[in-house]
C-alpha cells in the first residue's frame, strides 16, 4: 500500500520544495513533488502540516550510543546503538573502531562485517560499513588511543583487517606521515577504502602527499592534529586548502570552538564540510563512566574525558545541524546538507541516501522549522 507524506516544507536538501507531496512505496520514494501538481493514490496519508521535512541522517564516526559500545561485538549492543540512532534521525553510520590489540581488533571487525551484511533491520539505524580509527595513528597525536597498540601501518596489515570485516571496511583514519602510510593510502583506495588524514602530526608536505596518494578526507578536523601556524601550516593547513578534500568537524562547541566552527564551514565549503559526532557509549544517557573500546570514560556536563583528555563526545547529529546554525549562521537548508548529502555522497551511497529524490530509500526526518526532530521514519515505517 502507497504511503503519502505531506509538510509545510521539504529540503532534498539541494532544494527547497513547499507544501511537499512525497509517494512511498515498499520503502522507496515514488515521487517528489509540491501538493499542487501531485495525484493522491490510494494509501495512507503522514501529514505533518507546519512541520518541515529532509533527508534522516547519516553519521560517519560513531562509536556507541545507548550505553553500548561498537567494539563489544555483541548482536545486542549493535541493536541498542541503532535503535538509540534511529529515534534520534539517523537513518545510517559507520561503526567506528578505536585502537586495540590485534585480536579484539579482528573480532570486532568480524562481528561488524556481519551486521553490515545483514543490511537495514526494522526499525534501527543501517551500518553501511566500517571506519577504522587506528592502529595507523600518531603516537604524538594519538589522544586517548592506547600508545601500545599502536602500529606502523602497511598494504599486509591492512588486508588483514580487511579480510577480517569480509570487505566492509569502509573507511580509514590514517596518520600520513608515518612510515608506510603513502603505500597504505594506495592499496585501501584500490580496495574501495576512503583514507580520511587524522590523528597525526604530518607537515605540510607530508599531508599533500597523502592528498596526492588517493587520501580524500580528514577526520575530527582540529582535533588530534598538528597546530595550525601561518609559517608551518602543518597537516590543517592541507586539510582546509585542498579543494578535493572533504572534511569533518564535531560541532559540539567542546572539541572546537564555535567561530572556529564558522572558519572551518567558509575554508571547505557548503559541498565538502561534514558533521560527525565521535560520539561514545555514553550518547542518550545520564552523567557516570562508560566503555570507549575497553577505556572507562568520565562523562559530566557534556565532556567526555579518560585521564583528562577529550575522549569522544555525547553529541546527536540533530544537535549538531542546530549548533552549527548558530555557530556559522546557516539556514536550517543549508545545515542540514552536511549531515545528509555531503556524507553520503563521501562514502558513494548518495543515489539511494542523503537525499529525497526519486529511487532513495524513504529514510525521512520530521522537523520544526528551527530544526529541533520531531519524527523519525526509515524505509517508509515511521519510528
């Protein structure tokens, strides 16, 4: 049976459509148009009157919520994590991984491939592949990632895990001035990997050759990199310069600062700036100490901290798109576009998420027109 569902307004989130019209059925979108040109077939009707209406989001660096972790692989902590995303917006993420001996790296990455392989389940949040966030880091820039688990990355090593998620690696944070990292870059973009620079110390010079080995992205920008110096520009130099690189940044008003949020939006621009949240076990939950991969982590008054250092955060992409409304003065359009499209289109899975259009999963978020959710519906079920 056709379901419709109607709004004040839609974002796609490239266009602005008003008194919205949009036809699902078996879970797709049919159509997309305004009211006024559109057939009302027979079905049930969503009608959300003031209320506006994009694309659910997409989150690539997530390491728990709910009080789960990622790294547990445990089939009942994924579906606490992903019903958690689902009920705030999240249509998809990638579990990301943090640094840990080789064995509980492999097991987890196991457990991970195999819920990436399932595909969507009613009602939760859809891993679409995994980020490995270390071993390939900086010992100098590490933050809370254990110093003895550390490894000097190469092509062997990664096919290792590689094989171990069963090819749903999907993504890899790299320090790029490491010994073997250029080699590294090379053969995870022949396996379809995206290498996003982070966690390093690289110059300049070291970045641009990462750049030009096939690295596409940067993680957490700001965060567990190099200072920023108008004679030495250092790896964030690179990142906010290189038209090609996209980027992301935990808009929290914690990890950075929030004019330093606006300069990051203007240096990438509306097409390569993402928001990601880092966010950890303790997402959704009361003030106390949760699991980061194996670390027991102190959370108050929003500031996640093991041993004094920023370890994660407990941030929502929802809060996220409104923070940075305010801290860089975008339009609630515009804002939603780095949680949406810009992500998706990163990872190659913007045809059918990331987007209301025609073939697109009927992944839907229900807004106030100050951006504050409302309504959650995934595959064309409401949450």
């Amino acid at each position: 049976m056709a379901l419709i569902v109607t709004a004040s307004q839609l974002y796609t989130p490239l266009e602005s459509i008003a008194c919205p019209h949009i036809l699902i059925e078996d879970g797709l979108i049919q159509s997309v148009s305004s009211q006024r040109d559109a057939e009302f077939p027979k079905g049930k009707t969503l009608d959300f009157k003031d209320k506006v209406l994009a694309p659910a989001y997409l989150d690539i660096h997530l390491h728990g919520s709910g009080g789960r972790d990622v790294m547990e692989a445990d089939g009942a902590a994924l579906m606490a994590i992903e019903s958690m995303l689902a009920s705030r917006g999240v249509a998809a993420y990638l579990p990301t991984t943090v640094t840990a001996s080789e064995d509980r790296t492999l097991r987890a990455l196991e457990h991970l491939g195999d819920a990436v392989r399932k595909g969507a389940q009613p009602g939760r949040s859809t891993p679409l592949g995994i980020h490995l966030e270390g071993p390939f880091i900086s010992c100098a820039k590490r933050g809370v990632h254990p110093p003895e688990h550390l490894v000097s990355p190469s092509p062997e090593k990664l096919q290792r895990f590689w094989e171990a998620s069963s090819g749903t690696l999907r993504m890899l944070t790299i320090a790029p001035e490491i010994p073997g990292a250029i080699e590294t870059i090379r053969h995870a973009r022949q396996l379809g990997i995206h290498c996003s620079l982070g966690h390093s110390n690289a110059t300049y010079e070291e970045a641009t050759a990462a750049i030009a080995a096939g690295a596409n992205h940067a993680t957490h920008t700001f965060n567990a990199m190099r200072a920023l110096d108008h004679r030495d520009p250092g790896i964030l130099g690179a990142v906010l310069q290189h038209r090609k690189l996209s980027a992301d940044i935990i808009a929290d008003g914690i990890h950075v600062h929030p004019s330093v949020v606006d300069l990051f939006i203007r240096a990438k621009g509306l097409d390569r700036a993402i928001l990601i949240t880092d966010a950890i076990s303790a997402t959704g939950m009361p003030e106390g100490r949760y699991d980061l991969g194996g670390l027991e982590v102190e959370v108050k008054n929003e500031r996640c901290e093991y041993k004094g250092k920023l370890a994660g955060s407990v941030l929502m992409l929802e809060r996220a798109i409104r923070n940075v409304m305010s801290f860089a003065t975008l339009n609630l359009q515009d804002a939603l576009r780095l949680a949406t499209l810009n992500p998706a289109s990163l990872i190659g899975v913007s045809d059918e998420r990331g987007t209301l259009k025609p073939g697109s999963r009927a992944d839907i978020v229900v807004l106030t027109p100050e951006g504050q959710l409302t309504q959650t519906i995934l595959g064309g079920e409401v949450v």
